[in-house]
C-alpha cells in the first residue's frame, strides 16, 4: 500500500509517499519569501502553494520510485491552519483522488504533530498508550493526553502567543533575523540562565501564557539600553539564556503538572521548538531525576512535513476512515473534533 500525503497548512509545502509506516520520501518546499517580512504573509504563502504544490508531489514521488497509478490513497491536512494555504492542498488532494479513483483520507495537522512518533525508525522508541504529547511550534503550544491513536483530549494550550512566537519576538527585540529561535537557542548555550530574571505569567491549569513575557522583556531591554546603548550587544549570551531558561521553566511546570495530574509518565515532544538543545536537555534531566520516558521524532518529522501527514493517512486507511468529496478546509478545527 502506498499513500501520498499532502501538507499546505501554512508556509511550507510538502509531499510525501509512505508504504505502510516507512517514508519513501518527504518533500519540503520552504517559503522564503516570508523572511523579509518577519513572519508569514497569509496571501504569500497560498500563492507560492499554489506554484509549489506540483513540482513538489512529483519529486515526492520520483524520489520514492512510484508511479501515481499504484497508489492507494491520499492523504491532506484539512486544518487548523490559514484558509487560503489549506485551501490549494486540500482542492489539489481532492481533484487528484476523484482523477486517480482512489481514497481520500482528511487529517488534522495537531494530530499529526503527535502521531508522527509512530512513523518508522529504527532509531526511535515509539511511546505505548496512554502517554501525553506536547507540541511546540511556531503556531501552537498543547499538551494532550493520547489513549490511541485516534481518542485524544487537550488538556491545556496557550491562551494567546504559541511558544516558538515566544523565541522569534523576544529574538526580535534583541535585533535577531527572523525566525529567531534557533539562535536564542545558540547564543544561549554560552549565557547564564541565572543572568536576568524575567517574571512568569500565572495560568491556572494547564494553559500557557507567553505574551507577557514578551512585554516584560521589552521594558527590560528598553530600560538597560537607555543605561547602556550597548547593552544587548555586550550581553546578548546571557539574555538568550535568560530568556530560553524562563520559557522552559514554563514548559517544564506545566509538563510536570500533567504528568501528576494523569498519573501518565510518558512524554512525547513534537514541533519546531523541540530542536531546541535546552529543553532536550531538561527532559533528558527529568528522565534522570523523575522516572520519565521521553520521545522526540527526527527534526524533519517535528517541523511542518508531509510524512506526519502520511502516518496518519495510513493509520486510518487501516482503519476504512475516508473522506468523501464534499470535505472543506477547516481553518480552525480542533484535535477530537
Ligand atoms: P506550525 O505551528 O503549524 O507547526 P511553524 O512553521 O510556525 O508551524 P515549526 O516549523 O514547527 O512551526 O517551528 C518553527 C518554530 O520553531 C519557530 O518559531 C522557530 O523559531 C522555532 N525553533 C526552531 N528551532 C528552534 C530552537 N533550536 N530553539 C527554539 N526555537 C526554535
Ligand atoms: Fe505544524
């Protein structure tokens, strides 16, 4: 069996073949336009979807060596995500089942996000039911409990800014290019986390909040560069670090706190944000110190990609969950739903 999946959610374009739970490929198409604007242009990204989206399904399929006639069914990302992004996956995954004469099979890119630990590598332990995911990304910041693959329950998410927003905004108000997050990450490994301290928000539950940290870190580097003009200069280190180790005390709080909560000790990291050296290096510590089992997919199965998609695809093509041709986009469409 082999099912092609299709990511458009918001600026990556991607294509995927797997056969089974093996990827045969996964094809990335980056937006760089959006660069030059710090952060996504909605009506950008749709229409470089629309110029990407063939090229990048043949490589997917060239790559992986199959011809479109011996696939099996197709899998799209119906939603969350920007309408007119979701749109040109979602109308090209159709157009190509009803040409082919073969299933479509609609998934949601949060369920995704956490199913993609069950993508096939040998290198990976994959988490056993039930477990909680936390995913953490440019766009979202969730915790869920998992009892299969197909019964989920958010049981907290951010209030407003997601968590990798957090990293590129702070990272903005130190002078940083867009996306700002994987050089926090670098310049913190040479800081003191202890340097500054910055106040943390008080959710109850286990929501998050990452807009305040944001503003007390804009009052704080406006203050101190009025002081000194060079102040993030000669100190960019230690308020990288100070920034990085303030978000994931928040994450890790909140982590910790589900994990009491549900008795569950099995986490599952998903998401962009989970490249950052600092939080793989607190969840290797609460392996250590707490008794946890940690998982975190290959780098290329965190960020947007189309394998994620494809598991999922195949997991319900197992399971006869097809979509029929009336399906629409659905730019807010929540896990469970
Ligand atoms: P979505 O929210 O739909 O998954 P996205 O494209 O916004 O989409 P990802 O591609 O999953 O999100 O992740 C990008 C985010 O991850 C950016 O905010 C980026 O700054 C952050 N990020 C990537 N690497 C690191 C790192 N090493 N440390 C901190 N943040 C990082
Ligand atoms: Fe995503």
């Amino acid at each position: 069996k082999y099912i092609l999946a299709i990511e458009s959610s918001c600026d990556d374009t991607s294509a995927a073949v797997l056969c089974h739970t093996n990827v045969l490929s996964n094809v990335v198409a980056t937006q760089e336009i959006h660069k030059q604007y710090g952060g996504v242009v909605p009506e950008l990204a749709s229409r470089a979807h629309q110029q990407n989206i063939v090229p990048v399904v043949h490589q997917a399929l060239a790559k992986a060596n199959i011809d479109k006639k011996e696939l099996s069914a197709i899998a799209f990302t119906r939603g969350p995500g920007l309408m007119g992004s979701l749109l040109v996956g979602t109308s090209f995954a159709k157009s190509l089942a009803l040409g082919l004469n073969i299933p479509l099979i609609e998934v949601n890119h949060m369920e995704a996000h956490i199913l993609a630990h069950f993508i096939e590598d040998e290198n990976k332990s994959k988490p056993t039911f039930p477990f909680l995911a936390m995913t953490i990304s440019g766009g979202h910041t969730q915790i869920v409990k998992v009892t299969d693959h197909f019964t989920m329950q958010v049981l907290g998410e951010t209030l407003d800014d997601a968590v990798g927003e957090a990293f590129d905004k702070s990272a903005k108000l130190m002078g940083l290019p867009y996306p700002g997050g994987p050089l926090v990450d670098k310049y913190a490994k040479l800081g003191n986390p202890s340097a500054f301290d910055f106040p943390k928000p008080k959710v109850d539950g286990l929501n998050f909040s990452f807009s305040g940290l944001k503003t007390s870190i804009l009052y704080f580097l406006r203050r101190e560069t009025q002081k000194n003009p060079k102040f993030v200069e000669e100190n960019i280190n230690d308020i990288c670090a100070s920034v990085q180790h303030t978000i994931l005390d928040i994450l890790m709080e909140k982590l910790q706190m589900a994990v009491d909560q549900t008795g569950i000790k099995q986490v599952a990291i998903g998401g962009g944000v989970a490249a950052n050296s600092g939080i793989r290096a607190r969840l290797k510590e609460a392996e250590e110190t707490l008794g946890w089992q940690t998982f975190i997919p290959k780098f290329e199965y965190c960020t947007d990609n189309a394998a994620m998609i494809g598991i999922v695809g195949y997991l319900k093509f197992e399971k006869g969950k097809f979509t029929d041709q009336s399906v629409a986009a659905k730019a807010r469409y929540a896990i469970g739903s």
